[in-house]
C-alpha cells in the first residue's frame, strides 16, 4: 500500500470529520473528487489507485485533470473550482504531513480557480409572489403547511436546507419573533419574523404539536393503499 492512503485516509476521518465537523454533503462531494481523480490518475499512469503516491498528483496531473473535467465531462467552471478546492484542502493536510512531497504540494496549491460570472440575484414581483402563496391549498393539511413553508422562505430568504431543518425549539414567537437557523458551515445566525409570519406560524405550530425537538414543518407520512 502506498503512502497516499493512509493521509486520504486520515484526510477524511481526522481532518473533514474530527476537527472540521464537515457536513454529509462535503464530505460526499470530497469523496467523489477523488475517486474522479483516482482513476483518471490510474488510466494515465497505468499504476492501480491502492499504488498511488502523493507525487504522481503532482501540478501536471491535477492540470491535466481539470481540463478533462472541462473538456470530457462538460463541467462547468464552478464544478471544476469545487474540485480543485477538494484537492487544495487534502494538499494543505498532506504539507505537514509529506514534507518529502513539499515541492510537488506548492505547486499544487499554486494552481488558481477559473473565474466564473456572477449572475444577478432575480427576484419575484409582488403580483408573482401573491400567486405563489395563492397556490397552495389551504383547505388541506398539506396546504397550510406548504403555505406556511412558503411565507418563511419568502420573507426570510432562508436556504431550502435551512427552512427544513427548522425545529420547534428553534422558534420564538412572544416578544420581537425570530427563528434560530443553523445555516451553511454550523453557523447560527436569528432571523427576524413579519407579524404576518408570526401569526402564520402560531396558527400553523397549534396545529402541528409535537415535542420541541420534532421538525417544525414536516412531511406526512405516506398513506399505503387500501387493498
């Protein structure tokens, strides 16, 4: 077994996972950067993943990667950057760990991300965002949850994984309402609420119960049919 095992190794359980606390999709994404890089290594240099070194991932094999991320597999420029900060993360774990590879580990980490264009943030009109409410059918249990999911997201701007990650004890609706959101990278942040919101949610949690831990807008529980 080669060297470069044991550091993706510890690269996953010790660094992504013990002290980064990384999320399930990080570390997914992570894991599939390098298998994508693992075999493209192997098919290049004819020597099985279980013999990699460190330095056959050198500069010009990462290069030569990106650019068959762009080329064969059509990625765009931010998947591509996504890949390349994989790659930087476990380089920067490998330089303390490798220092027989430190030459090979900065010109890696040399490699720039492509820039990309920013598009501008679009926004729903009034009229637009009356028909989106509109939609929901309130004379359901469902509806009134979709409705309720819908006037949050609307007026908080919250990201889809944090509005349903909210929990009943992540509400607070007496004086000056808020809701605590556990956002991207563990960071918590108060967001504060309409009274329009306010009172949807008061009517929508009466309804709703359950314990303080229990998702605050949950999906119902498939009904089997009837045989």
């Amino acid at each position: 077994m080669s060297s470069l095992a044991p550091l993706l190794q510890g690269f996953f359980t010790d660094r992504l996972i013990r002290q980064r606390h990384a999320s399930p999709h990080t570390v997914t994404g992570y894991r599939d950067t390098f298998r994508l890089l693992l075999a493209f290594a192997s098919a290049r240099t004819g020597t099985s993943p279980s013999r990699l070194e460190l330095a056959d991932l050198d500069a010009a094999m990462i290069g030569a990667f990106l650019d068959h991320l762009a080329t064969d597999r059509h990625n765009t420029a931010a998947t591509r950057n996504g890949r390349l900060a994989a790659v930087h993360s476990l380089f920067r774990y490998a330089a303390l760990r490798a220092p027989e590879d430190s030459a090979v580990i900065q010109r890696v980490l040399a490699i720039p991300h492509r820039r990309t264009d920013r598009p501008l943030i679009a926004f729903l009109a009034a009229p637009e965002i009356d028909a989106l409410l509109a939609a929901a059918d309130r004379s359901t249990w469902t509806g009134r949850r979709d409705h309720t999911l819908l006037l949050i997201a609307i007026q908080t701007g919250l990201r889809a994984a944090e509005l349903i990650g909210l929990r009943r004890q992540d509400t607070e609706l007496g004086a000056g309402p808020h809701i605590r959101v556990h956002g991207k990278g563990r960071k918590e942040r108060v967001v504060p609420l309409t009274t329009q919101s306010a009172r949807a949610l008061t009517t929508w949690l009466k309804e709703r119960r359950g314990s303080p831990r229990g998702p605050r807008v949950p999906v119902p529980a498939r009904r089997h049919a009837q045989p």
